[in-house]
C-alpha cells in the first residue's frame, strides 16, 4: 500500500532501486546531493545536476521540465555517502516565476523497479521560497528510509548549498542555471500566464495550447520546457526528459554534425533507467509522448488557423459596403492566403518532427528485445528462453492519421494489472478487413494466441502456463500452435462441465494464494497449487457460461492479478446482451483490444484517438512454431 508523506514524516524503503517522480505543473530544475551521516555535501562533484546528470547511483534529468524522473540505486552510492537529497528549483533568467507559492504543489512519488508505488509526497505551504529539498533518502543502521522534507529556501539554490557546507554556493548554482537556460526560441513567456490558464495568442487570437487537458494529465497551457507555441518562429515540441535527436544529416561535408554543432543522430537506449531493457522502455515511451506533443500542436495550429479566417471572413462580411465587388472578394482570398500559410508552417514543424522520430524508431525497433519487439524482428532469431521475466510486454502498436507510417509500440508493465479483452465483434473495422464475423472471430482468437505464446516465450520455463476455455471448440484452428507444440498446461476445455472444472481450480488458487500472502506462509501452499503466473484465455465467451461460471469468471478478473491470475477474454459484447448491466463491471476492468487496426486508443494526456494495431505474426512465418518448441523443450527440462 502506498504511504501518504506528510512534512517530517519518515517510512522505509523496500528496495533500494528507485525511481523518483516529480510533477510540477511548470518547468524547473531537479537533482540530487550525495551527504554524509551529518548532510554535509564535501564538494561539488557529489551533485546531480542538469549539467552533471549522472552519478554513481543516481541519474537526473538534463534540462528543466515540468515533470522528472529520476533514477536512483541506493546500493551504488559511494561508501560515505548518507543522505541523498532530491531538490528542485526555478529556473533564473527567464520570465518564469520565482517564487513555488506561485505555481502548483511540487508532487512526488517513490516507485520500485516494477512500477510499484511506495510513497508520495506533496510539498504544501511554499510561499517565497525559489528552491527546496522535497525528498531525503537516508541510511540508518544498514537501512535506508525516506523522509518527507519540504524545506525551502528563500534564497534559491546558493542558500540550499550553503545550507549543505558548501563553499562557493553562488558560483555553483549560477553554473547550474546557466546550463538550462533556454535559448530564444525556447523561452517561455510566463507574463502572457492569465489566470484562467490561457496565454495571449499572437494577433490577439486565441493561442493552440488553449485545449483543456482531461482530468490528472498535465494542462496543455502549460507549455512544454523546450519550446512555446509561437506560430512566428521555429518550435521545439520534444519530450522535457529525453535528448534531443536530429534525423540523419545528408551526406554533404557541410553536414557533419561535429562541424556544425548539431546534435547527434539518435542512439537507442539513451533514456533515463537502469539496465539497457528499462532504457528502452522508458525511450519508447517519450518517442509515444513526442508525437502526442508534436500532434498537438500541429492540430492546435490547424485550429487556430481555422478560427482566425472564420473571424475574418465575418469581419469581411459585417461591413455591408464591402460585400459586393472586389475589395471583398480580396479580403476573403487574403484570409485564405493567411490560414494556408499558418497550415503549410505547422505541417512544416510536424514533418520535421515526425523525421526526427521516425529517425529513432529505425535505431530503437532493432534494438528491442523480444518482449518489445515485433514478431518479424531479428530479436526472435536464435531466441532462446529468457532466466528472468521483462519488466513489460508488446500488446501492438499505435499510430494516428497524420504520422504513417511511424508507428509506436504499446508497452505495458508485467505483471499485468488488468484482464484483456479482444473483441471479436469489433465494427469499426477498415472496410473489406473481414469477411463476415466467422473469419474476424477467428482473427480475435489468433490474436489471443500470438500474445500468449509471447507471454510464454519471455518468461523463465515454468514461471508461467495457460490455460484455455473453449467450450464450443471453436477456436482448435487458431490454438493449434499452442497445442501442437505442447506448452498449454492442461487441453482446452470445452463443454459446461469443463468450463466450471477450470475456473473452480483457479478460484481455488487464488483463494489459496491469497490466505497464504495474508498469512506469511507463501512458501506452505498444497503441492497441488501451480505457483506459476496463470493465464486464461476464454473463447466465444459467453458461450457455455451459466450465472455461476459468470461469478466466478468476475471474481477472476477482479482479485486474480494480484496473486498471479490473469484473464484473457475473446468475446463480442452484444453475445452478453442477455445479461444486462451484471457484466458492466467486468467489461469496464479489462483493456480492450481488437484483431485489426482500430481508433479506440485515447492517451488521457492530451487524449488524442489513437489508432491500435494488434502485434500478428506475419503471414507464412513460422517464428511462433519455432520459438514454442524452444519453450516447450525448457519445460520438459524444468520438470
């Protein structure tokens, strides 16, 4: 359970691999300061800075932004070090604002390795103050806690150091800002900030970033550190924490990156986190939020665009001496000139960027391990089965209308969190996908099949089995490559009968498993209960389900992530008509998924509709039969 911090309040650290995440709402700094037993910082080669953003066990962000995350791992600490600051600060030398009593509460929150929320922390009652500790993590007698700091200063950064005994406090904090201050066409003009969240658009209309942001994500009129949405001059959308990459220079001798101070081509992995696999991770998802920003503000542009020549159409029109001859028809062709023009610059920005992304998907994707890579990737050739389980999966990709081919993968984190559901009556489909609805059924289960036998390949042999419901046998054709290759836990089960004998073993296991964990006594369960991570895979549900199988299926989806227990459901909805509002509830707890592209994806940072399209193995390749008789020859060795 996550602890709620309150200034002074202490709770101990589970793990000594952390990440840390901060939210602001505005851009500012963020790093760290290495301390000994009494919080004196010797030097300032113990600080983790923009400038300085890595040090052993601790890695910050590079730039200011409005949210960080930083990367600690207590046990690489030098020796002598302990205490470990998290501190935070405005920038100096823009028109930002100087005081933290004038933005939102700092929030931060304490994650492990696997997402896991330990602790968060938001810092209330600021006023004057320009720079604060937010967080302390500190050793005692072997152990290390964190502590819920809240101290501010004033007096901004040089106080915090001198606070800390170090000498030169001024002279190290001024070298601090001056590697964040943006340049010109990055600065943020915090005086056009009303109050009603909004900022005063270039010829007096309204600026793109005035779009509300969906509720929890961070408001679009906020801007972005690394740029402002000036419509007059270049505009840089990319993601606060991650580099900035430039698409491939031309091979011309002027366009040698060395000779023109340009930044380099895109290297995979460069994201903040702790081993090559979170690096990627954490890298594929900002690529996922460069394009959400880039989007945005293409179609805020666009907008605005619109708005501006509607305005001064009618303002063309309200003057009854101008509606007939030339003059208006003049007018009119001068706004339409003006709308083209503001369009052609903000497709201008977002070919630009999307280069630039498209230019490190082609590094990253080759890159990818198996867990996030497609199933024609090099990664699966000489695959063999993994000794630890990823940290996340590959459930497809995303795209939306305006960057194809570029296509994001959608990462979630392992253990999975919630059910899936593959919709097997999907109607927004592209026309002539499908048949008729025997042949999308099918695509639905080939779907459940391809994720389970990636579910299979990328954990340790044993640490993971399935299980299937297929009460009419409908889905023999699309399981053959899992049961041909002989990895399903138990045959399909099919007929009434079967489908309760399936679903009593698994409630069993996580009633069992449950009582156990309360108990202290994981280690004591039957020799019976298969401790391996269970996923079930129901076909043409809710074919073959009475109200008890439907209890029981509910309480699955409910309580069994969290003991090891995962649904996969292959269902059409309007099949579960009959039912009526009893199965509201199991619909709203699963992901929604969907055997062929589909616009049903919506990011609840901008909220964008993006397009999802299922990972499938390619037609004719036979990378899943040879990946599973790997899998299946580990198993019989694990037995």
């Amino acid at each position: 359970m996550t602890a709620e911090l309150v200034r002074g309040q202490n709770h101990p650290l589970p793990q000594v691999r952390l990440e840390i995440r901060i939210s602001v709402g505005v851009p500012v700094l963020a790093g760290a300061t290495l301390g000994d037993e009494n919080g004196t910082v010797r030097g300032p080669q113990l600080i983790a800075h923009p400038g300085a953003p890595t040090l052993p066990g601790v890695e910050v962000s590079g730039q200011a932004a409005a949210e960080h995350r930083l990367a600690v791992d207590l046990s690489a600490v030098p020796e002598a070090v302990h205490r470990v600051g998290v501190f935070l600060a405005l920038p100096i030398g823009t028109t930002g604002p100087l005081r933290f009593g004038a933005v939102p509460a700092p929030r931060t929150a304490v994650h492990g390795p696997d997402g896991t929320e330990i602790a968060r922390y938001t810092v209330s009652g600021l006023d004057t103050e320009a720079a604060l500790i937010a967080l302390e993590l500190y050793r005692r007698q072997g152990a290390w806690k964190i502590r819920a700091m809240g101290q501010g200063y004033a007096g901004g950064l040089p106080a915090l150091f001198a606070d800390q005994g170090l000498p030169e406090a001024g002279m190290l904090a001024a070298a601090i800002h001056g590697t964040t201050n943006p340049g010109p066409t990055a600065a943020y003009d915090h005086g056009t900030h009303r109050a009603n969240g909004t900022h005063r658009a270039n010829d007096a209309a309204r600026n793109p970033y005035d779009t509300p942001a969906p509720e929890g994500a961070p408001a679009l009129d906020t801007p972005p550190p690394a740029g402002a949405p000036t419509l007059g001059g270049p505009i840089d959308y990319s993601h606060p924490r991650r580099p900035r990459h430039t698409a491939p220079p031309s091979p011309t001798p002027a366009a040698c990156p060395a000779a023109d101070g340009q930044p380099a081509p895109p290297v995979a992995g460069d994201a903040v986190g702790w081993s090559m696999e979170e690096r990627l991770y954490n890298q594929v998802w900002g690529m996922f939020e460069d394009l959400a920003r880039a989007m945005a503000a293409y179609r805020g542009a666009v907008d605005f665009a619109d708005t501006r020549l509607e305005r001064e159409l009618d303002q063309a029109l309200a003057d009854p001496r101008a509606r007939l001859g030339d003059g208006n028809a003049a007018a009119r062709e001068a706004a339409q000139t003006r709308r083209d023009q503001l369009v052609d610059q903000a497709r201008a920005v977002l070919d630009r960027d999307l280069a630039q992304l498209t230019a490190e998907s082609e590094v990253v994707e080759p890159a990818l391990p198996p867990a996030y890579a497609r199933w024609d990737s090099p990664a699966w050739h000489g695959y063999r089965v993994p000794a630890e389980p990823p940290m996340a999966l590959r459930l497809g990709d995303l795209h939306l209308p305006e960057s194809l081919p570029l296509r994001i993968p959608l990462l979630v984190r392992l253990p999975l969190e919630h059910g899936l559901w593959i919709d097997s009556g999907a109607t927004a489909m592209p026309e002539g996908s499908f048949a008729d609805s025997t042949a999308l059924r099918q695509a639905a289960m080939e779907t459940a099949v391809a994720l389970a036998a990636r579910l299979l390949a990328v954990h340790p042999a044993g640490e993971f089995a399935v299980r299937v419901i297929d009460p009419a046998g409908a889905g023999t054709r699309a399981l053959w490559p899992l049961t041909g290759a002989g990895v399903l836990a138990a045959p399909p089960a099919t007929g009434a009968a079967g489908v309760m004998d399936v679903l009593e073993r698994l409630t069993r296991r996580v009633d069992l498993v449950q009582m156990a964990v309360r108990g202290g006594a994981a280690g004591s369960l039957p020799d019976d209960v298969d401790t391996a991570r269970q996923l079930l895979i129901v076909n043409d549900f809710p074919h073959g389900f009475d109200d008890r199988a439907i209890t029981r299926l509910r309480y699955l989806a409910d309580e069994g992530p969290a003991v090891g227990v995962h649904l996969v459901l292959v269902a059409d909805r309007a099949d579960a008509a009959a039912f009526g509002p009893l199965l509201d509830p199991l619909w709203r707890s699963l992901m929604r998924l969907t055997p062929a592209p589909d616009e049903h994806f919506a990011d609840p940072w901008v909220g964008h509709a993006w397009t999802y399209e299922p990972a499938l193995v390619p037609v004719g390749s036979r990378i899943v039969e040879q990946v599973l008789a790997e899998v299946a020859a580990a198993l019989i060795k694990h037995k």
